[in-house]
C-alpha cells in the first residue's frame, strides 16, 4: 500500500524521511493548522451562502410586509388600526382618517377610548372591548362611536389580539366600518313595511266595511222597494176588485185609486234614481249642465214641491230668500239636493217648523235647510253623508242612506261645500255654501278611492 505524500513533505522535496520515522511536533502543529483553516475556509463559504439566503429571504419578507402596509393604508372603506397593549393608537389608515376624521399625526399615541361615547366610556365599554379581545382573542359588536367633530355614526367593531411568536400580547388590530347607510336603510325598508302592511290592513277593513255596507244596503234595499211596491199592488188589485164586483165606482173613486197608485210608483222611481244617482256618480259619469237661474225661484220651487207632504205633516216652512241672488248652475241637480235636504227634515222633524233661507255666503251663495228636530249627534256627523249610511235612523223612518251621498256629491260637483251643524237635540241645520258661477261640462266625478 502506498501513501499519498503528506502536505507537510511536499513542502520540502528535498529531504525525504522514512516513513516510520517519528514526525518532528512543529511539523504535526503546521500540518493541523491547515486542517482548521481548510475548515474554517468551507464554513464561512457556507456562513456566506445562508446571509445570501436569508437576506433574499429577508427582501422578500420586507417586500410582502410593504404590500400588506400599503394595502392596509389604501383601504378607504374601513378603518383599520392597531392598539398597543394598553389601548393606545399604534397605526392609522386612511379608511380610519376619513371615518374617524383624525389625521394620523394627532390620533397615533392617542387612547382609542375616545371614539366611544361618553356613556360608553362612562360604561367602561373601551375597557371591556380590550379585555374581551385579550382573553378570547376576538371581539366583535355593533354599536354608536364617535367622530372627531363629535358626530356620531353607527358602527360594526372587530378587535383582535395580536401575539408575538411566543404568545405574548404585543397589541391589538382593531377593524371599524360604518353601518349608518346599512342600518338607515334597514329603517327605510322598515317603515316601508309598516306603511304597506297599514295599507293593506287599511285596505282589507274599507273592503270589509264596504262589503257589511253591501249587505245592509241590499237587505235596505229591498225592504225600501218592497214598500211602495206592496202599496202599489194593493192599491192596484182593490181597484180591479172594485170593478168586477160590478158595483158603479164614481170618477172620484177611481181617480182616488189612480192617484194612490201614481203616488207609489212615483216613490219607487224616486229610490230608482237614487240608486241610478249612485252608480252614476262610482262610474264618473255625471255632468253638469248649468244655466242661469235666480236662486229665490230655485227654492220656492222646491217647496211648491213639498206643499202636499208638507200640509200632510202639518210641518210649516218659512222661506227667508234673498230675491237678487242669481246663479249659473245645474238646476235639476240643485233641485234634487234641496228635495233631499227638505225630504230629511220632513222626515226626522216631522211637525215642527222648517227654515228654507238664501243669502249671500263665503263661496257666493249660501243655502240652508234648518229643522228643529231631534238633530244629530256630533261623533254621528262624519257617517251622514256616506252611501247607505243611516247612522242609527229610527228604523220606523224609511230611507235608502243616499240622499246625504248624492247631494253631497251634486254640491261638490259645483265646486261646494255641504255640511252639517246639529247636535242632538238642537235641531239640524244643513247648510250649502256654492259658487255662483259652474261653467258646463265641470263636475265629473272621480272614483271614490
Ligand atoms: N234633518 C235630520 N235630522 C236628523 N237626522 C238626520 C237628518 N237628515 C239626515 N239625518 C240622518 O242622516 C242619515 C243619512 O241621511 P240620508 O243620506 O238622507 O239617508 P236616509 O234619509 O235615506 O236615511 C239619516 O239616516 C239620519 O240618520
Ligand atoms: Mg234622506
């Protein structure tokens, strides 16, 4: 076996030794000296290598910490901060300066304690805000915070714990968005829906009130109608009896009858129209057709009209009329709110003296129809003048709940007013204020809602 020549013989090629001659100790030290540097060479090669890598590493590591800093930065729509231990702002973003409104410079250092509102603070909530998050490592809530110019705006808070590698507490990341425009619009939404959910309920009772209406209307109705209609065949079917008998009836006798049966179908062609008013008045199909009339004839009219039923009663009627008030309006229609008008206090004061006056009013002309009946009871008043509305009339006292309706709708039609000032046991008075000039053709009537 042959040695490879030692370094320390290479050295001097001059002097060649046995080899199993004993090497000199200087030789020995120089020989592993050069071991150790060869070593030492190889490590601080490799000591090399690993700064090469870790400040690579560390480029790297600084580069990612920037984005994420400048990222956090950028963020506009939240505010996010960090806290050191004790609650003081170590970080601000520019999310953060423009909800909270602080520049970085004069919050940094700062207790976030004053974000909250004094009742918070006074509820030690900052502090309870921080512990919550050091012991669970997470808080969230919503709450009321606190601008820099003292406004207030509704918020969402996230507050983390942030540890160093070995677990110990180093601060806080705290996240904040404003929820005002969320919970504004959640209010909206809300009272959206209360107000449908009152129209709906608003709705289904005018519907349910509308459909008791109907019954009681058709029960009124036929009732109504049945009435002069029994009248009439009974009047009609004595006649005819009395003719078969043979027996001789004067022209008297059968005018009487004539007149008693005339008198019934005219009762019945009164509710017809008034029903007939109606449906006109739903469809819109009612216009006017004025022309000039003195108002003074327009009454004596009417009462001319009631004279029978009036000396039947025994009601007597004064007139109190203006003779030089003329006006342009729909004369059959104003007749029929005048007939209405002495029809009711014909009807509910029944005997007792009637006013009929014309005179000069707040809207041109002022008719009232004044009684000295049992009057109508103020909470009453507002249902008068609704369709087939009696308002607890004595059921003994016929009527279909129209009249009101349909001189109410004729009055307004010529741009009036009709109401009613009564209580019970005063009598009533209703009183028709019109302008003394509707030009044709106005007065259509709208749907009632
Ligand atoms: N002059 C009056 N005195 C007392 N109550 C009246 C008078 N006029 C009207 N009313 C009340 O108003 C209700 C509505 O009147 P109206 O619409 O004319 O219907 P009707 O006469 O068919 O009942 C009547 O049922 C009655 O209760
Ligand atoms: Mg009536």
């Amino acid at each position: 076996m042959t040695s490879r020549p030692r370094p320390s013989a290479r050295l001097r090629p001059g002097k060649q030794k046995a080899p199993a001659r004993k090497k000199p100790k200087k030789d020995l030290q120089i020989e592993e000296l050069l071991v150790e540097t060869g070593a030492l060479r190889e490590q601080q090669q490799a000591l090399q290598t690993r700064i090469a890598e870790l400040t690579t590493a560390n480029e790297t590591l600084k580069r990612g910490e920037d984005r994420f800093r400048l990222l956090v930065e950028s963020v506009k729509d939240y505010a996010i901060y960090m806290l050191d231990p004790g609650g003081m702002v170590s970080s601000w973003n520019a999310g953060a300066r423009r909800l909270k409104g602080y520049e970085a410079a004069e919050i940094v250092g700062q207790h976030y304690s004053r974000f909250f509102t004094p009742e918070d603070r006074d509820a030690k909530l900052p502090e309870v805000e921080l512990e919550r998050a050091r012991v669970d490592g997470r808080f969230e809530a919503e709450g009321e915070r606190v601008r820099k110019d003292g406004s207030r705006f509704w918020a969402n808070v996230i507050v983390s714990r942030i540890n160093d590698a070995s677990g110990k507490l180093l601060g806080f990341s705290k996240v904040t968005r404003d929820l005002t425009e969320r919970r504004r619009a959640e209010g909206a939404m809300r009272s959206a829906n209360e107000s449908l959910e009152a129209r709906v309920r608003d709705r289904t009772a005018d519907l349910e009130k509308a459909l008791k209406a109907r019954d009681v209307f058709l029960s009124i109705a036929s009732h109504e109608l049945k009435t002069p209609l029994t009248s009439l065949s009974l009047v009609l079917q004595m006649g005819a009896r009395a003719l078969k008998s043979g027996r001789k009836s004067t022209p008297e006798q059968m005018l009487e009858v004539l007149e008693r049966a005339a008198k019934q179908s005219m009762a019945l062609g009164d509710l017809i129209d008034g029903l007939l008013d109606v449906s006109r008045i739903q469809a819109g199909r009612f216009t006017l057709e004025p022309q000039k009339l003195s108002v003074a004839e327009l009454c004596e009219e009417v009462a001319a009209r009631f004279a029978p039923q009036l000396s039947q009663t025994q009601t007597p009627l004064s007139l109190s009329l203006d003779r030089a008030l003329e006006a342009r309006w729909d004369k059959r229609r104003l007749l029929q709110v005048l007939a209405n008008l002495l029809s009711n206090a014909l009807k509910y004061a029944q005997g007792k003296p009637v006013q009929l006056s014309a005179e000069k009013g707040p809207l041109g002309v002022r008719l009232t129809v004044k009684d000295n009946g049992p009057g109508i009871a103020l909470e009453r008043q507002p249902q008068i003048f609704e369709r087939f509305e009696r308002a607890g009339a004595p059921a003994n006292i016929g009527g279909l709940g129209l009249g009101l309706f349909i001189a109410r709708r004729i009055v307004e039609a010529h741009r009036g007013t009709l109401s009613v000032d009564s209580d019970t046991g005063r009598g009533a008075a209703f009183i028709v204020d019109l302008p003394d000039h509707v030009t044709a053709g106005e007065g259509g009537f709208e749907e009632p809602a």
